[in-house]
C-alpha cells in the first residue's frame, strides 16, 4: 500500500510536509517526498489529502485484557494475592485479545502497549509488550518478557496488612525483594559453575529464580511501580545493588527531585495524572510532572495505566501534560518513540522508518486535540478502519 500526500511525523527529528509511505506486507518499506507519482502497477494507494501520518501510539504501562471490560472477578488476572513474591508469572497466560478495549485501543490509533500484573506483589511478575490488534496472544506479542514488574508503596502493604502477612510496611517491601534477588543470584552462579564444571551438579529448578535470570543478565528490564520520591530512591537503591536495568513506573514525584533523577539517568514511564489523588502517596501528582521530567534532560513517556484511565485516552492524556507546560513535540514523543525506547522495543514500533512495523494513524489536525479522531488507522500494513467521507482507497494502473 501507498499513502501519499500525507504530512509525515516520522518522530525521528525530521519530517516530511508532502510525502510518501510505502508498505509491504506488515513493514514500512520506504519513506520519503512525493506523490502519487511514486506508485507502482497494482498498488493500493491510500490519499491522505494533507492529514498527518504518526506512527501508532504506544502505551508502556497498561493492565490491558488483565483486567477485562464490565467484569469483576471473573475477569481480573493481573494479580496474584496468595503470594507477594511471583516473578514466574507471565502476563501472556491472563490476557484476553478478545476484551472490547483492544478494539477502542486500536481505533484511537494506540497500536502497541506493554502489559502485565498490577502493583498487589513486590514481584508481580513478566510483563509483555503487544499490539492491540489480533485474536491470538502469541501472534500479537512484540517482545515477552519485556519486564518484570515489581512494585514499591502503599499498594504491597495494603494487601498485605489486610492479610496479616509480609510485607506490612516498606522495609519488608523492599527485603522481600532483595531476598528474592538474592536467592536468584545465587542460583545463577549455581548454573555457571555446573556448565563450567561437569562434575558440578546444577541447582535443582526453581522456577522464581529462573524468571529473574533475564534480569540479572540485563536482557530484560525491571520496572518498578513508584509514586512517592523515597520509593522511587529505594527502586534506585536495589537496581543498584544487583546490577538490573530499571524502569520507573508512575514516578509521580518526579518533578520534587528531577535533578536526582536526571544524575541517576533514570527513565520514567509517568502517569496516570488524569485521576483524582485515591491515596496518600498520590497527594503531590500533577500533569506538569511529565514536561518538567522532560524539561530536565529525563527520557520520559506518558502512560495511561489502563483501566486506571481508558488506553484510548492516551493522546487525552499527553494533551493535558501540554495544556500544563510540557512542549507539544515532546508530547507526541512521550506516546511514540520515547516509550518505544525506554521498554526497548524500537527496532519495531514508535517511528515512521523502513523496516519497522507497519502501525500508522492519521489525522486531520491536531491528534492531541480533545476533539480529534484518527482519520484512518492502519495496523500491521492493513487498514483497521478510514473515514470514507474524506477519503477513498484506490488502485494504481
């Protein structure tokens, strides 16, 4: 297919006022100035007629099908409240594609999430990043694991303290973690010295540790739920101690202690702020958080924490950080090639450029306008849905 005529926010640092995108299969194939004249015998063409083309929105913090539409029990799977410690778990066994906020996701043009368990464990388990398009889990994941999710705060004491059990308070938090951590580096170091030394025999199969061996490695990151600043320290503190390659999630604080955060070059994936304060750790959030972060020199991106807010009001979201200071370009990045890059899956998705997935959303105006809708979505090179008022798809000859 060809799109043309299209203003292309490729979110690489250049774009193209009159140009061209060309896709094959479910990749972008080229990218560049021109038209119609670009196309070739038997290639769909799509005209744009001066909408803007953006790459699809990516959300980098969602409970997206783990938490299921107009359900209670029956429909919650994002977590596992019989054991703080769950690293083993995978979100991949609770999502269902078939939840109706996969289809509003996608029509809003939000075309990636990261998904996985909520905030009840210390170690809640293996996050996944996926498309919001398609029926069958294992076809629309991009990278699983992509994290392992851990969680910091009120929300592991809550639970726990309801319980009577560990942990009830932050330290316990934290050393239920540590421990964790521990236990895994040991049965690493385990598993080195039998593959060196065949008299050695290996650990016996734990599958907790297992699950943190990725993390150890640094080939898989950890994201940890953070809201208040000591929290987000603490995250710091242990990512520290055991070498992982961290992710701050909620960093609702952030902007109290930017500059820390910037000297410990951390990323945050900041939201949801489209919410009431619901808890005491929640009193000093913000949507100038965001656009201060970024103001600081911090990669940052705005998330949803869907169902916490709706996924298709992630451009709702990045258009309420800019009401309150954050620059308009910055914004789109926080939706697009910036949480791309802070989960590591931007080989893939979060820009317009040869070779990436075919995921592109237009728009008439402004996207982060309350009122726009995407004027057509595509998904992995196909047209989700196109306004036909506007628009018509023909064939070259």
């Amino acid at each position: 297919m060809l799109i043309v005529n299209a203003e292309i926010h490729t979110m690489t640092g250049s774009g193209i006022i009159t140009g061209f995108v060309r896709t094959k299969g479910n990749v972008i194939d080229a990218v560049g100035a021109g038209g119609v004249e670009q196309a070739v015998p038997g290639e769909r063409i799509l005209d744009a007629e001066g909408a803007g083309v953006y790459p699809g929105f990516v959300d980098a913090h969602t409970h997206l099908g783990m938490w299921e539409d107009a359900l209670t029990f029956e429909g919650d799977d994002g977590n596992e409240e019989t054991d703080p410690v769950t690293p083993q778990l995978r979100a991949i066994d609770a999502v269902n594609p078939m939840d109706r906020c996969f289809s509003e996701a996608a029509a809003a043009g939000v075309t990636c999430v990261v998904t996985g368990p909520g905030s009840a464990n210390p170690i809640g388990g293996q996050l996944a990043a996926i498309k919001t398009y398609g029926r069958r889990i294992d076809d629309m994941i991009v990278r699983a694991p992509v994290a392992i999710k851990m969680a910091l705060g009120e929300n592991p004491k809550t639970v726990y303290h309801g319980k009577n059990e560990a942990p009830s308070t932050r330290m316990a938090t934290a050393a239920l973690i540590r421990e964790q951590l521990a236990k895994a580096k040991r049965y690493l170091a385990d598993l080195e010295k039998a593959e060196q030394d065949s008299e050695i025999d290996p650990p016996d199969y734990d599958a907790k540790c297992e699950a943190l061996l990725p993390a150890l490695r640094r080939e898989t990151e950890v994201h940890f739920h953070a809201h208040r600043a000591d929290d987000m320290y603490t995250a710091i503190r242990i990512a520290k101690e055991f070498g992982l390659d961290y992710v701050i999630v909620h960093g609702t604080e952030g902007h109290l202690i930017a500059d820390d955060l910037r000297e410990e070059n951390a990323r945050i994936l900041s939201g949801p702020f489209f919410t009431d304060r619901c808890k005491p750790e929640l009193k000093n959030q913000t949507p100038a958080c965001p656009g201060i972060l970024v103001s600081h020199g911090i990669l940052t991106a705005i998330v949803t924490d869907h169902p916490v807010i709706p996924v298709q009001y992630l451009p709702v979201c990045a258009a309420l950080a800019v009401r309150e200071g954050m620059d308009h370009e910055e914004a789109l990045r926080a939706i697009t090639v910036n949480p791309a890059k802070i989960c590591g899956i931007d080989s893939r998705v979060g820009s317009i450029e040869p070779g990436k997935d075919a995921d592109l959303v237009l728009f008439r105006g402004d996207p982060l306008s309350l009122t726009a809708k995407p004027e057509a979505v595509v998904t992995g090179g196909r047209v989700l849905f196109q306004n036909q008022e506007r628009r018509e798809q023909q064939t070259c000859r």
